[in-house]
C-alpha cells in the first residue's frame, strides 16, 4: 500500500474535465491506497493574499469533491490550514532550499510575469510549502499532471537534501503516481483545447450546473457547416463534441449520430439537444448531493474534524521526529 498524497486549489468548481481526468482516479484510489487529499488554502494566499471568501471557497470545494465520490471515511480529507504542522515543516525545509533554485523554477516564473505587482516570498517558496504537504505524511505516491512534475522534482531533491544533511534515512522520495490510459482527455465547447475556465465559462459545464445552463453552453457549443463527402474526416470542434458524447451519452446514441454524421445528414442541432440532455442526466445526481451537502452543515464540519485529526496525527509524528533529528530538545 502507498501513501498518496494530493493537494486541491480551492478556486473554481468542478467540471466534467476535473472529474473524468483526475478526480475519478483519486476515487479508485481511495480504497487501495492510504490517501491523504487536502485543499490548499495556504497556497491559494500566494495569488490571493486578501480572499473574499476563503472559508466559502473552501467549503464549496469540500463538499462539491464529497459529492463527487471523495470518501471521508476511506481518505484523509483535510484542509491544509488546519495542519499548521506543515507550516513549521516548510520553514525547515525553507533553510535548506537555495533562492537560485527557486527562481529557477517554471511555475516561479510564470507567477512574476501573471502577477508583476505582487511578487511574493511565498510564490517563491512555494514549492517547499507543496514539498512539505507531501513529505509531512512521508508519502511514496503523488498524483500530478504534467504541469506538476517539476515540484514534485524539487520535492524529492528537498527530501533527499535533508536526509543528507542531517544524515538520516527518513523521507521516502516520492514518485509521480502514474493514472497511464485512465487519464481521459475532456475537450472544452468552445473548439479547440481541454475543457476549463481559462476560454471562458462557457467552455466547461460545471457538476453544479444548473439544467438550463447545460442546455445553454452546449446548444453554443463550437460546430461547422457540416461534412459533405460520406466518411469524411472529423475537424476537431465535432471530434470533441463526439468526444464529449462518449463520456455521457450510450453507445447507441454515440453511434446513431456517427452514423448521421457519415451519411452527411448529421443536423448539429439535434445532436447538441441530445448532448445536453444527456449532460443533464450525467450531472443531476452530482448537482443534486452539492445543495443537500452546501445545507448540511453538521455534517461539513463533521467531515472536516475528522480529516484534520488523522492528517494532524500522522503530521505530529512526522514533525516530532524531524525535530528530533535536526537537534530541537525541550528542557
Ligand atoms: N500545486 C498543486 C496544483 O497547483 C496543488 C498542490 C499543493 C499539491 N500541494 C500539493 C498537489 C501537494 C500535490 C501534492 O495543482
């Protein structure tokens, strides 16, 4: 058994692209793995230093990735401010990683030119605070996209730095945990790319999308004038809305407009009210588990606690011993 560890941006909600890329994998984990899933409210302070609504924005994540299958009594699901042990663990880590490595970093880089104006120290160290998320439960495994890779590069160089140093073998190096095929790609409905909110909200239909809504994004969704020889190659705006089709319609549905479409007698429209109905079907379950979680707030707060008292748990430990091995004694 691994341990996993993965860290959630509390901005935005989910959508079908989240759920069928690394959502669905977290879920299958949760019951082979010891897993721990946190949301990453300290992060979120390195782009947004004064939130609006931290505690509202935490608690929609919370409760939209509970709904969507995310098992309180099989993971550990926390909130990463309620571990200040990580805290303390990242202003260790912080003493022994190099401003030149740092600055170096992709993501560092990136943020400076999003954000001229609030060149942070927590931008630049935010790859040790993500370090410290994941060495603090000594995890073997982390789930992350490509665009994670290189923190999780200078995770396994922190890990390896302070075993070292301190001339220990204790943090394991963690590994990318690799999803190989289940990964499946959602496009977005506005042409081209994945579906996310960087195109604009209605490229990406939301799990607490509202029917209308759903019916609103698809029916705009991105087509052309249509195919005009038979079996004719797809352009990629009706790949992806068939792409789409695949993931909530059946098979039947998929291939009867296939069909239509090879024949050249495919009417965008219809295809699109089918699409939409069948988004609808896909997503009230999960729309509808969002609104009764949002009113309960017993339960909320009951999920939270839980989660906090097993990752403080397994975070103290953790943290006592690396006191211990860096030389901290209480008198
Ligand atoms: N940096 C990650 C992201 O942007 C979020 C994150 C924070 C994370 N801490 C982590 C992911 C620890 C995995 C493990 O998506």
């Amino acid at each position: 058994m691994e341990i996993v560890v993965s860290g959630i941006r509390p901005t935005g909600n989910l959508h079908l692209g989240n759920y069928f890329g690394a959502l669905k994998n977290f879920i299958s984990m949760q019951n082979e793995h010891d897993c721990y899933f946190f949301i990453a409210d300290y992060h979120s302070l390195t782009t947004h230093p004064t939130p609006q609504d931290l505690h509202g924005n935490v608690k929609q994540v919370l409760v939209e990735y509970l709904a969507a299958g995310l098992d309180p009594e099989k993971a550990t699901l926390y909130i990463q401010s309620d571990v200040p042990e990580t805290a303390e663990l990242y202003l260790f880590l912080n003493m022994n990683a190099y401003i030149g490595e740092l600055e170096r970093c992709t993501s560092f880089k990136d943020k400076i030119r999003q954000q001229p104006q609030n060149v942070n120290a927590g931008l630049l160290t935010y790859p040790t605070l993500m370090a410290a998320d994941i060495i603090i439960h000594k995890a073997t495994k982390v789930p992350v996209g490509k665009d994670q890779e290189q923190h999780l590069e200078m995770t396994r160089q922190f890990a390896n730095r302070f075993n070292r140093l301190y001339n220990v073998d204790y943090f394991p190096e963690p590994q990318a945990y690799n999803f190989g095929k289940s990964l499946v790609r959602i496009p977005g409905l506005l042409g081209s790319g994945k579906m996310g909110k960087s195109e604009g909200e209605g490229n990406a239909i939301f799990l607490a999308d509202e029917p209308a809504a759903i019916r609103k994004k698809v029916m705009r969704a991105v087509t052309d004038s249509g195919p005009t020889t038979p079996n004719q190659e797809k352009p990629e705006p009706i790949q992806n809305l068939f792409q789409l089709m695949s993931v909530v319609s059946s098979k039947d549905t998929v291939d009867h407009f296939n069909d239509l479409y090879n024949n050249c007698q495919i009417r965008y429209g219809d295809m699109k009210k089918q699409l939409a109905e069948d988004m609808i079907h896909f997503t009230t379950p999960f729309r509808e588990r969002i609104k009764e979680l949002l009113n309960d707030e017993a339960y909320i707060s009951k999920v939270a606690r839980m989660g906090k008292e097993k990752a403080r748990a397994s975070a103290a430990k953790t943290i006592k011993e690396v006191r211990e091995i860096i030389g901290f004694k209480s008198f």
